[in-house]
C-alpha cells in the first residue's frame, strides 16, 4: 500500500482561522503610504499606488492583522526591500489580493497561522514569498512566475501549505524548501524553472503532489551558494521521509529526480520522461558534469521508487 506522509490538513484549519477572524465584519483603516506599520489588531486597506525609494513598504506587528491588497499596488526601489513584512509576534494574519512589484522579496512571514493569497508578485521580486520560521502558513491561489531568483521559499518553518501557487519560469528555484520539516507543495507550477523546479534541502517529511516540474533547466539561473545541479526537476539534498506523487518532471535539462544524501523517502507515480540525463539518480556518480557538487557526499538509501516513467531519457536511473 502506498502510504502518502501528510499531516492534518493546515489549509482547512487555517481557513476556519480566518473565517472566525473575519466575522464579524469591522471598519478598514486605510494605509496611504509606504513605511507604515501595523501594530494595532484590526482591518486595513491600500488602495492605489504606494511606491517606497528604499526599505520596506508595510510591517505588520500585531497579531490578528487583515490586509486587504486587492485594489492596491505596492511598488519598491527595484532590488531591495520588502513589500509586506510580518512579524513573528504578528500571529494570525491574513494578507490577499494587490500587485507587488519591484522589491527583493514580495511577502515574509515569520510568523505563525498565517495565509497569503490571491497576490500577484510575478516579474516583481528576487523571492516571491518567504516563509522564515513559519509554523501553519498557508500561502495559496498566489503568481509568483518569472521571479528573479526563488518563487516561494521555504526556511526553518513547519506544518505550511503552499497550494495552486504558479511559480513557473523563475531565475533559479520554483519552490525551495530549506530545514523545514512538514511542509505540503500540491498543485503548484514550477515549470521553466532556470536551475531546479523543486529542491528539498535539509528536509524533512515534505509532501510534493500534483506539482508541474516539467522542462527544468530551460531559463538561465543567475546561480547560488547552494549545491544544486542546474536542469534538475525535483533534487532533494540530505532530506527524508519525504513523499513525491504525481509530479511531471518530464524533460529535464538534466535529471527528473535527485536524491542525493537523502534517506527513505518515496517517489511514485510520476514522470521523468524525456530527461537528457537521467530519469531518477539517487546518490552521486564518480563521473559526469556534477563531480564537484558529490564530492564527499554519502550514498542515499532507503528510498522507494515506483511508477515512475523514465521513458525517452538515456538512462532510467543511475545509483552509487
């Protein structure tokens, strides 16, 4: 039997979260500019243009915060900054709608119980959204395409969602999950990404279903610090217990899938089809074009395969 690791699903709790938020339904306070922080519990409005010259445009520091974007366009300094901020202590929000464009990252979370959705970041950012020490965020229904680098970022957070997110066409990384631990991608778009539609690195117990990861490799990726090989679909690096299902990988620049260091995890009823190396690799070859990035690497064990279409690419897996 195929068991999928998904824990309780955080999407549902936290949408039942905003509905008791929400209703009954208050007053908005309008906010007519760039540099202003919410730090009273309550219902806030942008709209128009607000446009910042530098640093971020608005902070959230309260918790139960509702900002409604959706009339709204934030616009930053071209490469710096961040459009909408909120804070660890900011628990509970619930940022939706607007147009983000010109700023380093779209929206950060640091904080707990809260959604971002219906946000269009595309061609507006370096990172589209950046959860950074979340716990139960759930970001949904949001355009992240044609990012610089990252669309959605995912570090040292747990139990999030990321669902019908488009992150596809990006610089670098449609989805990146960094030392996060119970983190759900379901149907989502990385396609097109420039260096690795999907990477799991230092992850733990992540659920990647029904995500486009196909033609990984096609755009020019400006290039990171980390050891990700350019062209991979989904490439996961000293991760575990991590479920893949139902993810088109398919024509790769290099592998559809990489499990490199990466222990017990499942990739099943999916498509590697057409990749110009290697349908799934797991651990490290002593030759090839990725020699630098394996080099002192452990081989992976434990993981399952099944189902899985490698058809048309050189090789349907190479193991070490």
């Amino acid at each position: 039997m195929i068991k999928v690791n998904a824990s309780p699903a955080p999407l549902l709790e936290a949408a039942l979260f905003v509905v008791c938020l929400v209703l009954p339904a208050a007053a908005q306070t309008s906010v007519d500019s760039c540099g202003s922080t919410l730090s009273s519990s309550g219902s806030y409005v942008v709209k128009g243009t607000l446009t910042a010259s530098s640093g971020n445009c608005i902070e959230v520091t309260a918790p139960n915060v509702i900002l409604d974007l959706s009339d709204g366009t934030l616009v930053g300094p071209g490469d710096s900054g961040t459009a909408v901020l909120i804070h660890k202590q900011a628990k509970g929000a619930f940022v939706f709608g607007g147009v983000l464009q010109g700023w380093d990252v779209g929206v950060e979370v640091d904080s707990a119980r809260t959604v971002v959705s219906d946000t269009d970041i595309s061609r507006g950012a370096n990172t589209g959204v950046f959860l950074n020490g979340a716990r139960k965020a759930v970001v949904a229904d949001i355009d992240v395409s044609d990012i610089r680098q990252v669309g959605v970022h995912v570090r040292s957070s747990s139990f999030c969602t990321v669902e019908n997110v488009d992150a596809s066409t990006n610089g670098e990384f449609g989805f990146w999950v960094e030392s996060s631990r119970n983190i759900r991608l379901l149907r989502d778009d990385a396609s097109e990404s420039g260096d690795t539609a999907v990477f799991l690195d230092h992850a733990r117990k992540t659920v990647v279903s029904g995500v486009d990861a196909s033609a990984a490799g096609l755009g020019v990726g400006v290039g990171l610090s980390s050891p990700s090989v350019v062209g991979a679909g989904v490439h996961l690096l000293s991760s575990s217990f991590s479920t893949i299902v139902d993810v088109d990988a398919s024509r790769a620049e290099t592998f559809g899938f990489w499990l490199q260091a990466s222990r017990n995890n499942q990739v099943l009823l999916s498509d590697a089809s057409s990749a110009r190396n290697t349908g799934v690799y797991i651990g490290c070859s002593s030759s090839g074009p990725i020699d630098a990035a394996c080099k002192g690497v452990k081989p992976s064990v434990g993981n399952v395969v099944q189902e899985v279409d490698a058809s048309g690419a050189p090789q349907f897996w190479n193991r070490h």
